[in-house]
C-alpha cells in the first residue's frame, strides 16, 4: 500500500520561506508524476506545481510562479516545494500527490502553511 508523508510547514511571517517534504513509500516512486495541491479554508483544492517522473517537464499555478520551485530526488523517494516570497494567500493545507495512468493514486495527509505577521 503506498503512502505519502508531507513535513515542512509551519508559521512563517510574509516573505518568508518554508520548504516543503513528501517522502513516498510502497511503490516505485519514479514510475509516478508527483504533483503538490493546496486547499485553504472554504476552497477547493488547487494544483500548485507538478514534476514529471525524472523532472524533465514541470509546471506551476500561475500565482506561484517565479516564488515556488518544486523538485524531486528518485533515489530518496521524495518531493520537494521550496516556497519563497510568501504571501497570506498562501496560507492552506498542502498536500502531495502521486499519479500515474492506469494505476492508483496516492495522496498524504497535508501538511499546514500559515502566512501571517
């Protein structure tokens, strides 16, 4: 059964920086294309940023770009989002994703970003 486990966030005043860790277990993680979504109070839950499988293709939201840089190491099953830049709309549960065709899909379990002074 595979499992995802997001760490990394926290309380950080605006235009701070967190970094955050999603460490995958259970399955092959280079087989899956790694996303992070963000779900702040009363919203849905958007895509902020995805990786292909060797990080050849990325893409972001528009409202983080040039602020968020997502990454991935395959050989310590684990995805990253460095947030820079950060603003109060930032503020949300972040969560990481795995996905691949034809297989299940795997989400963690949030991890809390707050933006505030």
């Amino acid at each position: 059964q595979g499992q995802l486990v997001e760490s990394g966030g926290g309380l950080v005043q605006p235009g701070g920086s967190l970094r955050l860790s999603c460490t995958a277990s259970g399955f092959t993680f280079s087989m899956y294309v790694m996303s992070w979504y963000r779900q702040a109070p009363g919203k849905e839950r958007d895509l902020v940023a995805r990786i292909s499988r060797f990080g050849i293709n990325i893409n972001y939201a528009d409202s983080v770009k040039g602020r968020f840089a997502i990454s991935r190491d395959n050989a310590k099953n684990t995805v990253y989002l460095q947030m820079n830049s950060l603003k109060p709309e930032d503020t949300a549960v972040y969560y990481c994703k795995a996905e691949r065709m034809s297989s299940a899909e795997y989400w963690g379990q949030g991890t809390q970003v707050t933006v505030s002074s």
